[in-house]
C-alpha cells in the first residue's frame, strides 16, 4: 500500500518493494493499494511478469498534514472501506509510506500486528515541535508511533545506519525497527556506463525535485562558477520537476532547465547519458531519509559530485568510494575548477566499479531473503510454511 504519494512520487521504490515481495512470496495472492495515477505510471514501466495477477485496488492517497481526531477517523475509515483481501484477510501488509495518522488508524483496525510501515523522512518529526493541543499529541507521530509497535507494529528503514540512528534516540522502537536496504530496478542497471567515459565536455546532472533540502541552489551556484572559471568545459542539467521554492534561481545558465516531472523513461534515459550525477542532500531531512537519487546513481552506474553526507562517508569507509566528495560547495568549485578531465579517467572507472559492486550487493534474491526474514515471525505458521502472505 501506497497511503501517502500519488503520481511518480516513490514509484521507483514502490516498484522495487513490489518486485521483493514477489521474488520472496512467488505464490502470494498480492494487492497494491495506491492513487490511481501511481497505479496508472506503475503499470507503465513494470515488466508484465511484476504485475501479472496483482490486484490493483485505487484510492485516494494523502500526506494528512493534521494530526486532529477527524484526520485519524478518515484515515480509519478508508481502511475499512478497503476489500477485506488488502487488509483483514492479509497475513502481511506492507506500508510504503506512513503518515502519524494512518499509524493510529493501522492500530485502532487491528491491523498493526500484521503490517510493517516504511519510515522515510518523516522519521525527522519526531524530534520537531509537537502541539500543545492534547489531542493533536494524542494522535501525532510521537505519540502515534510507539502505539503502532506496541500492537505489533513493524518499522522499516533502508539504511543500516538509520536503523542505528533511530534505535540509539528511541529506545523503545529498537524492537520493531529493521533494514530492508532501497530496492533497484534490474532493467535500469548499469545504464550509464560508458566506453570511454570522461571525454568531451563533462555532463553533471540534478536529478529529482529541485529544492533547498536537495540542494538545487548549489547546483545553480556550481554551475555559474564553473562556466565564469572554465567556459564550455562543463554542461549542467536539471532533469525534473522545479520546487516553488526554488523558482526564483536563474537557470539560463543550465543546459537543462528544471520545469516538470518526467516520465521514468525520460528520466532515466537523460541520467544515462551524463558523466556525473550532483548530490548535494541536507542531513537535516536526509539523515534519517535514503535518497532515492542517491540509489539511481548507484544502479545506472553513475559517480556523483557530492556532499559529505553520512552515507557516501559510510561507503568511502568500506572501501567504496564512488563520489567526488567535498564538505563545502567552495572545496567542490575549487576541485573541478582544477580537474583535469584525462587524469580523472581512472579514478572514474574505479568509482563505476564500485558502484557495480553496490548493486551487486543489493541484488533482488538478495533484498528478496532479507525481507523474508523481517516477514517471517509476522506470518501465521501455515502462511510462512507455504510462503502465502
């Protein structure tokens, strides 16, 4: 179930999470719940053979930026108006995404013993300000959350060191919080690799929603310094769809200018044909939040200009380097100011072989058994015996 996004938002982790429980479950009679626009793009870009005999249920889906008692009571009765076979009658139910609203509602139906929520940068909230109105608390993610896990409830982060994070400040959700690592797309990999990379003009690219917390200001400041320092030695592209917030930014300078959201296939497509990929991510969401584009770089194959975030760091340390990777944006515009593209070559091709391994690592057989073992001890025996969810 998707109860938060519509449209292209999470459909590539959709997909993939979609794509695990099928590899794990090969016999399950599956559902997938989501806006009826995300089910419309889903079935656009998933190979027949994901979505072949899946249920597709629509509705209505919502961020429920309020957490007052009628936000929890449309929430529950969504649920209910749902078949049976996506919620009373499943032995597993599989949240996308979860809002502080939907997690009471989850509770309240019954259903939290047998449903696992994907934690995303909502995690942040619970740190953030809380309402001193009683009943707003009542039912906000502080509050909402640890009612979720003591009815049974399961968390999901796709990162190791999230799980860490979260289980150090929160004690309490220690035992219900597991890492399912970010699913990829098989046909999308390694799709930028490139026979003779670095040569001609380098290609770095934005990809995503273009906003301050990605850093798309950045982005707009590198390339000004870039063209000013070393004219038509580097071309720039935003490819996706441009934030309010940063429309006011002059992107006259960019080759591709931030405008709309893309099909996946035009997205993709664009990202394969660049050198590098521009990741510039604030922990301040990020850190309890994997970055989807992070994880396209890492199955297109495609090293990134990045900031020193906690898991390009983390990767470094294991060996794994796969960035250009500065702590300020004046030690980056310093860097390739300087670059000189021939001797960058092999410390390129190492950053792909990298990447080839990172996606190796998060194969689908592989993520496939690691969901299997979070979902066992959910299962009823018979369900878990016959792999039926």
């Amino acid at each position: 179930m998707e109860p938060t996004w519509d449209g292209i938002a999470h459909l590539p982790g959709n997909l993939g999470t979609l794509r695990i429980v099928r590899t794990a479950y090969p016999d399950a009679l599956v559902s997938y719940v989501a806006g009826a626009a995300q089910i419309e793009r889903l079935r656009e870009i998933a190979p027949a053979d994901v979505i072949e005999g899946v249920h597709f249920v629509a509705w209505e889906a919502n961020q429920d930026r309020d957490t007052g008692p009628g936000d929890v009571l449309k929430s529950w009765r969504k649920l209910r108006a749902l078949p049976a076979s996506a919620t009373r009658q499943a032995d597993l139910i599989v949240m996308c995404s979860c809002t502080a609203t939907m997690f009471t509602a989850l509770a309240w139906s019954g259903l939290a013993a047998r449903s696992m929520a994907m934690l995303h940068g909502n995690a942040n909230d619970l740190a953030g300000w809380r309402s001193r109105q009683p009943l707003r608390r009542w039912f906000d993610l502080g509050s909402a959350l640890p009612r979720f896990c003591g009815r049974g409830g399961r968390l999901l982060v796709m990162e190791q060191r999230i799980a860490e994070g979260l289980s150090k400040a929160y004690p309490w959700m220690a035992g219900s919080l597991h890492c399912l690592p970010h699913p990829l797309l098989p046909e999308e990999s390694g799709l930028a690799a490139k026979s003779s990379p670095l040569s001609g003009i380098v290609q770095i690219a934005f990809a995503g929603l273009a906003t301050v917390a990605k850093g798309f200001p950045q982005f707009v400041e590198l390339q000004q310094a870039l063209d000013a320092a070393r004219p038509g030695q580097f071309a720039f592209h935003a490819v996706g769809k441009l934030h309010p917030e940063c429309a006011p930014l002059d992107q006259s300078g960019l080759a591709t200018r931030a405008a709309e959201g893309l099909p996946r296939r035009e997205f993709v497509g664009l990202l394969s044909r660049m050198d590098y990929l521009f990741v510039w991510h604030q922990d301040n969401y990020y850190g309890h939040a994997a970055s989807g584009v992070v994880y396209d770089a890492v199955n297109l194959g495609l090293p990134m200009v990045a900031r020193t975030s906690a898991q390009i760091s983390e990767w470094q340390q294991q060996g794994l380097p796969v960035a250009l990777s500065f702590d300020t944006l004046a030690a980056a515009i310093a860097a390739l100011r300087d670059l000189d593209v021939v001797a960058e070559r092999k410390r390129y091709a190492l950053q792909c072989r990298n990447l080839d391994a990172l996606r190796d690592s998060l194969s689908l057989p592989r993520l496939a058994q690691q969901f299997q073992r979070i979902a066992e001890p959910m299962l009823p025996s018979a369900a878990a015996g016959h792999r039926h969810p």
